[in-house]
C-alpha cells in the first residue's frame, strides 16, 4: 500500500522506516531539509536501537524515501500526521500550530477515498476539528485517529509488534467502514499475528493516549510518593514496590523509584491533559496529574540535597561525577530529562560538575554549553568528590565498584535509579545512597 508519512521527527522517521519494513511503499515528508538528507542516507536523526539497520534494509528495496516536498504525498492512500505537539509556550496546553499546518500543507494533494491518520498525540476534540477541516476542503479524503503508543528505545519493535491498536474512526458508518479497511491493510500483520484492535470513536481514541501516559506517569508518581514516606520511615521503597508488584492487579513494571520520569511525552502530555479538562470544565477530574508532575519534580530537588548534605552542606568546588544526562537509558533524548537537570543545579550551586553519557553528550552540550563534560567513563570519574547514578545504562549498572574505588577521590555514590546493589557498594568502601533506601 502507499503510504506518506507528515514528520519525520522521532515518531514520523520510526513510523516511516518500520512500515517499509513491513512491505509498504513509503514516502516520509519533512520541513527540514537536514533530517530529509540524513533520512534518505539511512542514517537515523536521533540515536534510537534498530532503527539504521530498518532504514537501510528498507532504503534498499526502493520502497523507502523521504522528501521536504508535501507533492510527493499525492498518490498515497493514506496519510500519516506524525508531527509534533510540543507544550506550548507560557502555558500548559499542547501547541497545535504543527498538525494544524500539516494538515493544510496536505490537503490539496489529497484524493477522493484517501484517508488521513492522525497519530500525534492531542487535545481530545482536535480530531473532529481537523475532519471538518478536511471535509471542507472537499478533496473527499476522510480522517481517522490511530495513537501511537511507541516507547523511546524500543521504537522499532513497538511500532512492527504493537500491544495493542486503537482505531478512531469517523461517525459515519459508511465512512467509518472504508476507513477500517484502510486501516487494517496498513496493519494487516500486526492484525495477523493477533494484536488487540480497539475500534472507537475520534474522541476516545484521542483520550487513551492521553490516559495511558497519564497512568503511567501516576505510577511512576505513586512509587515515588512512596520513597520519600520511605525516606523518612527508614523503609525500603525497592523492597515495598516488589512486595506490592507481586499483586497482578499492580504489577512490578513502571514501579522503579528513583529520580522520576522525563522525556518528550509524558511531562507536556500530563500538563496538556490537566489543561484540556480545564477548558472542558473538568479540571477537579484530573487535578491530581498537578501532584503527579509536583511529586515529579520534587525527587530532582531530593537527589540535589542529597548530594548537598553527603558533601557536608556545600558543594563549591567540589567534583561531582554525573553518570547520565538521557531521560533513559538507550536514548539521546535529553527532554525533560531529570538527569540533565540534576547536573545543571548541582553546576549552580558551584559544584565541578563533569556529566557522561554514552549518547546524550551531544544534545546536552546544545542545551546546556555551561556543563563540564567527559565522554570517557573513566575520564570523568577521576578524582570525584562525589559520583551520582542518573540514568541507568547498563555500563552504569556494570561498574565495578572495587576498581571504581581507586578512580575517585572519595568512594560515595548516589543512585538516582536504584539500580546499583547497595551491598556489594558498601563492602567495597563506597558510601552508597539509594532513592528512598534506608
Ligand atoms: C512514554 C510511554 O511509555 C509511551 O507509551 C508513549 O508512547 C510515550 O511516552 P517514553 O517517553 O519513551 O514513552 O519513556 P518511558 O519508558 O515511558 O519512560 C518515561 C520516564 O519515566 C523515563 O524518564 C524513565 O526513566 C521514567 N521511569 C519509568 C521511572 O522513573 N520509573 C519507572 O518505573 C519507569
């Protein structure tokens, strides 16, 4: 099937590459010349695993290109929106202005029966507006509302092998039907290999995004909720979240404590949701996501005063080691990123801070040119006062602490992630402190 792809930006590019993979002629549209160029050389923007591997292999069968002209879209039966909903600035609200103009940009090269697929994540509401929009426009296309649930790091495998696929399809049983067919050709495999299809309509399927980040972001807020309890109740919040995880209603996984969650989605996702039912009159429904993102933030502020009191109360001139700047491990992505802030307060407050990465260095160096950085591992852990875990790659959570303890000035780590063995740290001499550990 043809295909085009709005945004080539981190969903658009793994969007594009993976259903190539999967047999679909493939033309990814993008502004930016410099991405389109990268693209076409099967070089991936963006440090994501598998993903220059599925642009080569797909670039090589002919059925993968990426362009900056939208003409190129003309001819594809159904149309891809992947750009991009940033916060908007001075507010909490998602910024609209880019599926806005992509949709404008698109529809003149729309034909009768084609139909376009929004996938980037939006207010609820947004999608009936853009099918107005397009049936206004009488090119005949009709829309549909097919979020994207993909994780940094796992991308490829996300978007070939989804969970699960939600459909938001037009009122109209008519238009609703040939929407379906479409969509289920695109996703025939997935589809094949039994993949759970939820078919809704526009407004649900907008919301379960938007739901599902939300939950995952109480999650990760409730375990922390419960480490800072820890904290004070001399507890240990990696034990208390096994203990609760062995429950199947709860579950272990997104139960990690430690410095809390970044990124491009969730922080602006949760704030934009929290907004849309304000202007839906139903802010008082959401109004714990505020104490979510407070909780958020406050573990940041943790980790900082951690180091701060382990350093005797001030941290001037003293050699603070941060391993990690990514918002995750398997990332380039600095967005939002807790680690990325730990180093910029604990840089303010005048420590000598010299932060590692095996990926982010580049990204972090663009938005933070003040930070001292060291690529090598071992250049950067030299003489440290005082080493702080941020991201849990796994070289981090492989570091020896025996060979580390002649590296480093004075053996004291803090674990952001909780990810290291406190006791294999402390027999080795280090000072080990955990996130909500005793
Ligand atoms: C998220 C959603 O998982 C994905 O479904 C959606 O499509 C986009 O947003 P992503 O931003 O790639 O994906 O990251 P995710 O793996 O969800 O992690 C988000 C943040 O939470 C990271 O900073 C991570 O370190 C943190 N986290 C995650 C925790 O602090 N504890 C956990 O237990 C899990």
């Amino acid at each position: 099937m043809r295909l085009s792809v709005i945004g080539c930006g981190y969903l658009g590019a793994v969007h594009s590459a993976s259903m190539a993979e999967l047999g679909h002629e493939v033309v990814g549209v993008d502004v930016d010349p410099g991405k389109v160029q990268a693209l076409s050389a099967g070089q991936a923007p963006f440090f994501e695993p598998g993903l220059p591997e599925i642009l080569q292999s797909a670039g090589a069968t002919g059925r993968l290109s990426f362009t900056t002209s939208m003409g190129a879209a003309a001819g594809a039966r159904v149309h891809f929106i992947a750009v991009g909903t940033p916060q908007a600035r001075g507010s909490n609200s998602a910024d609209l202005t880019f599926v806005d103009a992509a949709v404008d940009a698109l529809i003149p090269h729309l034909q009768p029966g084609d139909l376009v697929v929004g996938k980037s994540t939006v207010p609820v509401g947004t999608a009936a507006r853009l099918a107005a929009k397009i049936k206004d426009s009488g090119s005949g296309a009709l829309l549909a509302w097919n979020p994207e649930f993909l994780r940094e790091g796992f991308a490829v495998k996300d978007t070939i092998t989804p969970d699960r696929l939600v459909f938001g399809l037009p009122a109209d049983p008519e238009d609703a039907a040939h929407a379906r067919a479409l969509l289920e050709e695109v996703y025939a495999t997935a589809l094949a290999a039994g993949t759970p299809c939820v078919v809704a309509d526009y407004q649900t399927a907008e919301l379960v995004k938007v739901a599902a980040n939300a939950f995952l972001a109480t999650k990760i807020s409730f375990i922390n909720a419960m480490a800072e309890i820890a904290e004070v109740a001399d507890a240990d919040v990696t034990k208390l979240a096994d203990a609760i995880g062995y429950d199947a209603r709860i579950g272990r996984r997104f139960l990690n404590a430690g410095i809390g969650f970044g990124g491009g989605c969730l922080p602006k996702d949760i704030r934009a949701f929290s907004a849309r039912a304000e202007e839906l009159g139903r802010g008082e429904s959401v109004a714990f996501l505020k104490e979510i993102d407070a909780i958020n933030l406050r573990r940041r502020q943790r980790m900082v005063d951690l180091v701060v009191d382990a350093l005797g109360g001030q941290v001037f001139q003293k050699k603070v080691t941060v391993l990690g700047l990514a918002f995750k491990p398997d990332s380039d992505d600095v967005r939002d990123s807790p680690a990325l802030d730990v180093a910029v307060q604990l840089n303010g407050r005048g420590a000598h801070v010299i932060a590692t990465d095996p990926e982010a260095i580049p990204n972090s160096i663009r938005l933070q040119p003040q930070l001292g950085f060291a690529t090598d591992t071992a250049d950067a852990l030299h003489g440290a006062d005082c080493v702080v875990l941020v991201t849990e790659w796994q070289e981090y959570r492989d570091l020896d602490p025996v060979a580390l303890k002649e590296q480093v000035r004075t053996p004291l780590i803090i674990d952001g992630r909780n990810v290291l063995d406190p006791e294999a740290w402390r027999a080795a001499g280090w000072t080990y402190l955990g996130m909500g550990r005793p």
